[in-house]
C-alpha cells in the first residue's frame, strides 16, 4: 500500500511515533501529577503545572505532524522538536534528589516517555538530514 509512496510512508511511520509518544507522555505527566510528592524534581513543580504542560504541548506536536504531512519541514521540524523536550525531560526526574524510593511503575514510564522522545528526534534528524526532506518539492499529501 505505502511501498510505492515513500512520502506516505514517512507520514505512516511518524504518526505512529507521535502517537505512541503522546501516550507515554500522557501517562508519565498524569502519574507525575497524581503523585506529585513521590517524584523527585524541582520544588516549583506543581500538579496543574504538570498537567498544563501536557495540555499545551499535545497540540504543538499535532500540529508538527500535521505540517509535516504537508510538506512543510521546517515548521514540522520546530513544532516536533519543541514537542519532544516534553519526552526527552523525563529523565530529568533523576537530577534530583530522591525523597521516596520511586516505584517501578514510575521508572517505566519516565524511561518509556524519554525513549519515545529520543526516537522522534531521531526520526526527525533522519528525515532533515540523511533524507533531506525539506529539499522535497513535492509536497507529502
């Protein structure tokens, strides 16, 4: 079905990453809300600091994607990359001091969100600078 469309099947392959991103994001950001206390980080973290971050954020990576399957690579690339630091930052948890134990299931999913955020930017650094998408005049859609 995408063998013979390359551009679709970038856009196939970045859809899934960006939804499974968003999921692990989901996931780590709604437990680190809920049990605030129990996650190590900075003292002016807040629950609904948390949860807004997730709130505004989703959107900006929606719109990469979208702008990504318009052929619009720059703006994709920006939004995404912005969108990633929401991933990438939860190993950040680890910087600090640890004042409970934290459980396995808080591992995971800071583990799972960072690594999801490691594999949007390597899919956009291979789409901007191995496959040089952005030089595409032909646009994705």
């Amino acid at each position: 079905m995408f063998a013979s469309n390359p551009s679709k099947r970038r856009q196939m392959i970045l859809l899934v990453i960006i939804t499974f991103n968003i999921i692990s994001t989901w996931l780590h950001y709604t437990d680190n809300a809920l049990f605030l206390s129990q996650y190590p980080g900075p003292e002016w973290f807040t629950s609904v600091g948390v949860i807004s971050a997730v709130v505004v954020m989703t959107p900006v990576g929606l719109l990469g994607y979208w702008f990504y399957s318009k052929g619009i690579f720059w703006l994709a690339y920006l939004l995404l990359g912005l969108y990633s630091i929401t991933s990438v930052s939860s190993p950040g948890h680890y910087f600090f001091p640890m004042v409970t134990p934290i459980s396995w299931k808080m591992h995971s999913l800071i583990w799972l969100d960072g690594i999801m955020g490691v594999l949007l930017i390597g899919f956009l650094l291979w789409s901007s600078v191995v496959l040089k998408e952005w030089r595409s005049t032909s646009v994705g859609n």
